[in-house]
C-alpha cells in the first residue's frame, strides 16, 4: 500500500471507530431518561373499564394499549390526552351528538346508549387513561396544523 492509501484507510478507521463509539455512548451510556410517546394512568375504574371494552369486542375495530384492529375505526391510545371526561362522557350517553354518523349510534357498532350509566362511566375512565405526549402519533394536533390537513 503507498503512503496516501495508508493515511486514507488509518484516517477512514478513526472515523468510523469514532462514529461506532458516538452511537453506542448516546445510546447506551446516557442516563437520560427516554420519552415515552404513549402511556396509561390506570386505577380501579380504568382497570374495570378496559374488561367492559374486552367484553363488548371493541378491538375488533379499534386499537388501544397498541393491540387490535388498525385502520378499521379510530385508534385510542391518546384519548385520554385528545379529549376531555365531559366530552367522553357525553358520547357515551349519545354518540351522535359528538361524532356525525357514529357507529356507536345504532349503526354497527355496539350501542352505547344501551349501557348502564355505572358501564359508561367505567368505559370514561378506561378512555381517559390512554393517554400520550408529544411525539407521539396519537398526541392531538394543535388547532392550526389540524385544520391544516382537513
């Protein structure tokens, strides 16, 4: 090998060994914390709520705790985050008068407005656990990029 090779190949191995050691100390050597992009706030009620969800098949259309159906009906993770317990539990007691045409109002999906108050309200608190951060593709737009893709 002639003497600019040599310098080339030795100044070529520096930089990856370099680039190789700059990746693994940022990923393994930092003791910072990770974000999370979705996460649950659980207690009793939630716990409750997420059985009556099993119960009523609602994974057959939605995704929520990142299982399910995708693409059929919304995905849940973030509601908790995207809307308020007034606005939940008001589509629980009529879907229609927050979502134009909604399933949930007679059509094929389950009705909620045949549940028991007590059931609504657990489905509430299973709701407002998923939760999510910035970030994270379940995290609500702001107004002004929202109405930018409608």
């Amino acid at each position: 090998m002639k003497k600019g090779e040599r310098v080339f190949f030795i100044v070529a191995v520096v930089l990856v060994i370099l680039a190789v050691a700059s990746t693994l100390w940022r990923t393994l050597g930092s003791d910072a914390p990770r974000q999370v992009k979705d996460y649950y706030e659980w207690n009793d009620a939630a716990v409750q709520g997420y059985e009556i969800y099993k119960q009523m098949g609602c994974k057959n259309c939605h995704k929520a705790l990142r299982m399910g159906e995708s693409g059929v009906a919304p995905v849940l993770d973030g509601e908790g985050t995207r809307r308020s317990v007034d606005w939940l539990l008001d589509y629980f007691h009529d879907p229609a008068s927050r979502v134009t045409g909604s399933a949930h109002a007679g059509g094929m999906a389950p009705d909620f407005r045949s549940l028991e108050e007590k059931h609504r309200e657990l489905l509430t608190e299973f709701m407002r656990a998923l939760k999510s951060s910035p970030g994270s593709s379940n995290y609500p737009l702001p107004p002004e990029q929202l109405q930018k893709t409608q």
